[in-house]
C-alpha cells in the first residue's frame, strides 16, 4: 500500500508531461483532453502487455542507453 502512494506522484508527473509533450506537437489539442486521453490509454495497456514483455522492454532501453551515456560522456570531456 505504502509503494502504491508512493509512486501516485510519478505517475502523474509521467502523464502531465507525456500531455504537454505531445501539445508541443499538437497545439490545437486542450491539455485536458491530452492528460484523459494518455490516461486511458496507459491504463488500458498496463492491463493488456504482460509484465514478461516489459521486462524485456526495460532489459532493451538499459542495453541502448549505457552505451549512448558513454558517447556522450566521451564526447564532452
């Protein structure tokens, strides 16, 4: 329960900004639809993609941004 409330404010701060991201785009769009809408949409897919394929999907994004991390940090010094 005590990680559930925990993580509220993260998950908010990750659909407000997904909305304001995509109203960079897309201006016409009100925010308020934007944040209902990626909402929904996260909730319907939290349901459908199994936790097995997201660990997969974390195990890509840390493979890719290591070394991406090491150009970058290469290139500045």
């Amino acid at each position: 329960m005590i990680l559930i409330v925990d993580e509220i404010d993260n998950v908010f701060a990750n659909i407000f900004s997904s909305a304001m991201s995509f109203k960079n785009i897309f201006n016409k769009i009100n925010y308020k639809y934007l944040v209902i809408i990626f909402t929904v949409l996260s909730c319907i897919l939290s349901n459908v993609i199994p936790i097995s394929q997201y660990e997969s999907f974390l195990l890509l994004i840390g493979a890719l941004f290591a070394p991406l991390f090491a150009i970058v940090l290469m290139i500045t010094m």
